[in-house]
C-alpha cells in the first residue's frame, strides 16, 4: 500500500455537531445508505491506496486532486482517506470491523463507503468499484477549506445495468474539440457513466475512404487514439458509432459514392450494391483498430428510403423487412473478423417481430424512443422474445430547441430505463442529437446527470429528488435557485405546448412573425406570451441570483442556461413587439387625416424604428453568447452556418427599421403614409 502524503490533508476528527438526518444530494443515489456523525475536513488528508494498482492509483490522484479544488488545509497530521481492495488484509478488516459485506452483485462495479473515528475508508472488489466510490466520496464533501466537512454515512451500493452511457451527435453540426470530449469523459465517469457513444456519418477521418471527412469538421485517428487512452482510468469505454445503411447523405453525394445509393442523392445505401458492404468493412476496419472496446455500432435506422429506389422490386416481392434484415446479417458477417459485438438500432426490424429471429443472436437492438409513455414493451418485446439482448435509448430531447424539454426528456429516461430493466436490458444509451445544427452540449447536463442516475438506480429513479439534488451536486449551489431556474424553463416549455406549439423550438426562434407562417404561428402564442417571459425571466433571476450566492461550479453549463432562457424570452418578446409594431402602425395609418393623431405621427413613427432595432440589438447580443458558449466546447466547423441565420434575422430587422425611417421622411414630405404593406406589415391572421 502506498500512502499518499498530498499537499492537502483530511483532518479526522469528529464533528462535534450530531450528524444531520437529512440525507446528503447525491447522484446517482446509493443503493444502501445510513447517516453517521460527519467528519471535519480542517485538518488536511493522508490518503492510501494499493500501491501496486495504477487504476486505484488514478482513483486516489482523481480524488486528491478535486480536495485539492476544494481548498482544503495542508496538514501532514490530518485523518486517513483509505482506499482498499476487499481481497486485502485491511479491507477484510475493514468490512468486518463493520459488519459489511461485499457480495456478488457488487464485485464488478459495487463498493463499500463508510466513516468512523479513523477516518474515511472506501472498499471494492474492482478497481472500477473503487473509482466509482471515491466519487460518491467527492459528492460527501461539503464546504470549503477549513469549514469542510464530510458527510458521515456507511454506504453499499452498485448498479442496476452493466452499460450506462451517453450518445454524442457528432454529424449535424457540432464537432467537440479534443479537449471538450476529455471534459466529457471526466464528467461522465464521476457520475458512474461508462460508455461515451460518439456518433458518425461522414465526421470520422478514414484512410480508405478520405473524401467525405472535412477538415477540421472530423475526428482523426490521432484525436481518437487519445480519447481512448484518457478514458482508460475513468474505466469509460468508447462505442463509436458509423452509421452503416441511412443517413449517409453527406458520403453518397460524393461522385466516388454515388452509386451506391438507393436513390441518387439519398441517404441509404443500396443493400444489392456489391460496393456497399465493401466501404463498411473498410470503415469498421479502421474502427476496430482505433477504438479497442468490445462494441461497434452500425446505426441502421430510419432507411426511409429502402424499397423506393434499387431495392423496389425486391422489397415489393420480399417485404422491407426481410430485405432490411438480410443486410444487416451480411453486414454482420462482414464484420465478423473484427471480433465485435454489433450494436444496430431497432426502429426497423421491430416492424417485422416475426423476422427478427433470422438476426444473429449475438447482435444487440438498441431499442430507441424519446416520448414518455405508459408502456415501452412496443420497442423491447420484438428482440426479447427473440432471446436477443437489448439496450434502452431514451433522449435528453435537446433537438432542435433553444433549451432542451426536460418534462418530456426526465419522464422518457425515468420510464424508458425502468422498463428496460424490467426486461432484462443490458445498456442504456442517452442520446443526444443536433438536428439543425444548433445544439450545445452544456445545456444537456440535467439530462445526462439523470440518465446516469437512471441507469445506477434500480427500478424508476425519483425525478422530484433528482431535481432537489441537481444543483447541489453539480454546481455546488446550496441556494437551491439554479434547481428552481431548471424548473423555470420547464415551465415555459409547457407554456409553448398549451398554445399548441409542442415546445420552444428553434423554428420559432427563427421565425419572421410577419411572414405567412409567422402570422398564423403569432395568433396561436398571443395568449402565452406573458406567461413564456415570466418563466424565461425567472430562471434568469434565479440564475443571477446563485451566482452572486457563491463561487458555482460547472460555470458554462451555468451559462448554457442563461443563454437557453434568454432565447425563450426573446422569443416572446419578438412576438410581442413585433405585433406591437404592426398594430400601431395600422392605427397611425388609419389616423393619419386625424388632426390630433397628425400631431405625434412623426415622434411614432420614429418609435418604431427604434422598435424594429430593438429586435436586432436582441438577436445580436444572443449570437456574441451564442459564439461564446459554441467555441467552449466546439471546433469553429459550422459555426458560420448558425451565425449566418442570426445576421440574416439582424438584417430583416435594420431593414424595417429603415422603411420606418423613410416613411417617416415621406410624412414629413407629402403628409401622407405608405400603406402596412409597403413596410412589410400584412393583415393579422386569425388562428387556425
């Protein structure tokens, strides 16, 4: 055993306060919990771990160096954190001494936590089980420097599943830097994750086939070797995913591919094609050389466009079931050599449970679904009857909104996971996709931390405690304002859903409230306009709030929600001014032979190009927050393309605002105005 004399110190002694009987924010949440007396951090830390083990080594060095973040006192005299193996000496006596136990179910990934007058010891069976306790132990530290404390308790916990893991979207848009992706996989690990699912479709660079991987908008081989081995002592096992039959549009437009589509400039590959099985076993070649797991990942979902070209008439003979699954048996079989357990999604073959048997048994469905629902035996019942073994894919639902639905991503992960378990699932793979290009992965956190704890937790994790210890835990907010900001933003999500706009998409972001779709999307938001900025503007007070509580952690995740607010707000407020604008300027125009009216008409029309400037001052100062929280965590790859729509909307607002300017010029001139439609103003639609 090596002792690790660290430039902090955990000093043992007692809190002379009685240990409090509220149970300390944790996620996940153990298994097994009992409250002790805590444990004064005031003195510094003297740290052992076995001294031959470089996974428990990291363990130890992952933990000193987050007390070290904390601020803890130096001190060569404080208590031991002991970090032990349950087939040792001391952590057999350790167990005993406790009257606790390390059994079966715990060995692979389970551990023992507890406090006593000797200090804080953490007992596995694995090193894996030792890393994950010494998170839950980072979790128990309360407070800063000399008033820390450690939250006194005897824990036994271990996991319900065997792979918990996010899906990354690395092919609409966002690219991670290298360095936001070793972020990832710290923050994932310390929350028991162990499976990070980089997702491809033309974002991988392959030797065989280099033409489709853009520079600068692609991972290397070099990045991804690197991954690899920064995720080793986080016991984090990469999964990368190429997709391998659909969404392949952005390789099949390619000349050199063209001819393996399904229909010219589509996105399935042909299964007849001999070609297409070629390209695959070159791009999972490369793969399995770089990312050593156990799991490839061949996608295969939504082929929408299988049986309507190439492959008609054979779908018309045979069915599209049949014709989809013949392939991906042949794909498997071409990947055999590689000695890998395929991962393909089960939207398709599920449509056909009578042919599902003809898979091979040692593939796994991922089955996916992003709604919460009463029952999800739909999406699981095809591949379990069939004896194959299964993983769950909830969403954290980010897609294609300023700010992701957490009513709908909590109750989908909570209900998606339990069933999973119920039925045997291995896996659970939270996703997260960037359909339109504009997805930030720190606003996806609150979704990913309760993913993490759905997967750890047996049965339907509890989403009010998840919610209660988010905050807490996460960013060390003991104001509980940035949990209430989070609810803030559900709230005015389920604002957007009762005027019947399902939620705060980035469409109506987009959207100009005087085009043909904007005036009928204007009439239904009216009634929730008031009620969409009152939320929006609580979380932001809420968040400005914690900030100024203390020093946060986890700051741009922090920021992410600030700027996801500030979207929703400015939705509303678009739509409010904009409506705002088009009514006082058809008064004024009705009035404009009033004597009286006549009076101020210069002063109103100046009012409102400074209100249409008021709309591009609001989506300027979002697009400089937008580029910011952006170039955190991504390469600069298409991020020209979100800026673009942000100076287009910026410059229809200048634009109007001049044609207010120049009416007014012509009413100082002529004394008459243009009529709503020379400004851009239509007839107010009525809703449908």
């Amino acid at each position: 055993m090596r002792t690790l004399f660290c430039s902090l110190v955990v000093g043992v002694a007692v809190s002379s306060v009685a240990a409090q009987a509220q149970r300390p924010s944790l996620i996940p949440d153990p298994r097994e919990f009992q409250s002790r007396e805590d444990v004064a951090l005031s003195r510094g830390v003297l740290l052992s771990a076995p001294e031959k083990d470089a996974d428990d080594s990291s363990a130890a060095d992952d933990l000193l160096a987050f007390l070290k973040e904390q601020g803890i006192a130096r001190s060569g005299k404080g208590a031991h954190i002991y970090l032990l193996r349950d087939s040792s000496a001391a952590g057999k006596r350790a167990l005993a001494g406790e009257k606790l136990a390390i059994d079966a179910a715990m060995q692979d990934e389970g551990y023992v936590l507890f406090t006593s007058k000797s200090g804080v010891y953490i007992v596995a069976h694995s090193a894996s089980g030792l890393f994950y306790g010494a998170q839950t132990a980072k979790q128990l530290v309360s407070g800063n420097g000399d008033h820390a404390v450690f939250k006194g308790c005897a824990i036994r916990d271990w996991p319900a599943m065997k792979y918990r893991g996010v899906h990354d979207d690395l092919s609409r848009g966002p690219v991670p830097t290298l360095e936001f992706q070793k972020k990832q996989i710290r923050t994932f690990a310390a929350y028991k994750l162990n499976v990070y699912s980089p997702y491809f479709e033309n974002t991988m660079q392959y030797a065989s086939n280099p033409l489709p991987a853009l520079p600068g908008g692609s991972m290397s081989k070099a990045d991804a070797a690197a991954l690899v081995e920064y995720a080793k002592p986080y016991h984090v096992t990469i999964v990368p995913e190429q997709e391998a039959f659909g969404h392949l549009h952005h390789v099949l437009t390619w000349q050199e591919y063209a001819h393996l589509a399904e229909v010219p400039n589509g996105s399935v590959l042909a299964p007849g094609e001999a070609g297409s099985l070629e390209v695959i076993q070159q791009w999972f070649t490369e793969l399995a050389a770089v990312f050593p797991g156990p799991f490839l990942h061949i996608g295969a979902d939504e082929t929408f466009e299988l049986g309507q070209g190439k492959t008609a008439d054979e779908v018309k003979q045979r069915g599209l079931g049949a014709v989809y699954i013949d392939f991906l048996t042949k794909i498997h079989a071409e990947l055999a050599p590689l000695n890998r357990r395929l991962l393909f999604w089960g939207d398709v073959a599920m449509n056909d449970p009578a042919l599902v048997p003809r898979l091979p048994k040692d593939m796994i469905a991922v089955a996916w679904h992003y709604e919460p629902e009463e029952d999800f035996s739909k999406w699981l019942d095809p591949y379990t009857k069939a004896g194959m073994e299964t993983w769950v894919s909830p969403g954290v639902n980010n897609w294609s909104r300023v700010y992701p639905n957490n009513n709908l991503a909590l109750k989908n992960i909570q209900g998606f996971v339990a069933a999973g378990q119920k039925a045997g699932s291995t896996g659970v793979l939270n996703t997260i996709w960037n359909d339109d290009g504009e997805g930030l992965f720190a606003e996806d956190w609150y979704g990913v931390l309760f993913g993490a704890a759905a997967g750890w937790q047996p049965g339907a994790s509890d989403i009010a405690e998840f919610q209660k210890n988010y905050g807490a835990v996460f960013h060390d907010d003991a104001t509980g304002d940035l949990d209430q900001a989070q609810m803030a933003l559900m709230q005015a999500h389920l604002a957007f859903e009762k005027a019947g706009l399902e939620d705060a998409k980035d469409g109506l972001f987009w959207i100009d409230p005087w085009s043909s779709e904007g005036q009928e999307t204007a009439a239904k938001i009216k009634p929730v306009l008031d009620e969409v900025r009152v939320d929006a503007e609580r979380a932001l007070t809420l968040i400005a709030q914690a900030r100024q509580a203390g020093k946060l952690r986890e700051t741009d995740a922090v920021d992410a929600m600030e700027l996801g607010a500030r979207r929703m707000d400015f939705i509303a407020f678009k739509f409010q001014t904009a409506s705002d604008i088009a009514d006082t300027y058809r008064t004024i125009y009705q009035e404009q032979n009033d004597p009286e009216a006549r009076k101020h008409m210069s002063g109103k029309l100046w009012g409102l190009s400074g209100r249409a400037l008021d709309l591009r001052e609001g989506y300027g100062y979002i697009r400089d927050e937008f580029k910011d929280a952006w170039l955190k965590e991504n390469r600069p790859y298409w991020l020209d393309n979100v800026m673009a729509e942000y100076d287009v909307a910026m410059r229809l607002w200048i634009a109007r605002a001049d044609k207010f300017r120049m009416a007014r010029q012509q009413w100082s001139e002529t004394h008459m105005l243009p009529p709503p439609e020379a400004v851009g103003i239509a007839q107010a639609a009525a809703p449908k």
